[in-house]
C-alpha cells in the first residue's frame, strides 16, 4: 500500500513540473510577477533564485572553482547561496523542488516495494499485475492534476 501512495504522490509532483512548463496555459498563469509564488515557480524568472545578481537584474559570473566544492567545480555565474545550484537547488525553485519530491516518491516506492518483498511472496505472474497496478497508480493522477486541476 506505501509503494502505490507513493506512485500517487510521485505521479502529482511530476504533473506540477510539466505545468511549470507550460506556465502561460496553467491555473497559475493570473498571478502577478510580484507574487511569492511567481517568483519561486513561475517560468519568467525562478532560474533566477540560485544566483547572485546585479542590482540590474544580470547574473554576476564567478571567476573561480570554490573550496565548498573541493575547487572541482566552478560554476558559471556566483551562487546564491552555498550548493545553491547543485545539493540545494530544490530551496531555489519550484520546478526542482517537485522534481526532488518526485525522486523521492520513487525511490520511496523502490525501497518499500522491496523492504516489503513485493510482489515477488505471490508468485511471479504477480509482476506484470503489479507492474500494470503501479503503472496506473502513476499515469492516474498525473494525468488528472495535469489535464484537470493545473491546466487551464
């Protein structure tokens, strides 16, 4: 039962990153830029929030790898924040922050379906039913966030 809820959960994430997408043709596309949610989610700036800018609004470049990173990465332009645009990205916008939580809802699903022996206890004609099962536990409510409640 935990695997299916989280292929539920992962199936709605994944409809908020493609919503994000096509944000003109969303439920969110009315919001004002000056909106908190604008701002984190919205396809016209949120990239933005992992960077440095100048008052202008321009991303400041970075001119050299940082110690936070072992001087094995250098990042175009000057992070927010440390591990702003790699470990932290998902505190920097909507999109990775969904894409993080739908990660999270498959491994969840990997973890419990094998902590738990599934479905392999019924037999092995039982995988393509399970398959099939989990399969629709996804497809189902992605499909209704995204076609229904997101899309305008």
């Amino acid at each position: 039962m935990l695997t299916l809820i989280c292929f539920v959960f992962a199936g709605i994430f994944n409809a908020f990153m493609d919503i994000f997408k096509i944000w003109d043709s969303s439920i969110f596309s009315n919001l004002p830029s000056n909106n908190w949610f604008y701002k984190w989610a919205g396809s016209g700036a949120s990239w933005k929030n992992k960077w440095k800018l100048y008052p202008n609004g321009s991303l400041i470049p970075n001119k050299k790898a940082l110690w936070y990173y072992l001087w094995m990465y250098e990042p175009a332009y000057k992070e927010r924040f440390m591990y702003s645009t790699t470990i932290l990205v998902s505190l920097t916008d909507g999109w990775h922050a969904f894409q993080r939580a739908w990660i999270l809802m498959a491994v969840s699903a990997a973890v419990f379906a094998s902590a738990f022996n599934m479905p392999w206890d019924y037999g092995w004609w039982n995988i393509p039913i399970n398959i099939a099962a989990f399969y629709m536990a996804y497809l189902i409510p992605f499909n209704i966030f995204y076609q229904y409640i997101l899309r305008r």
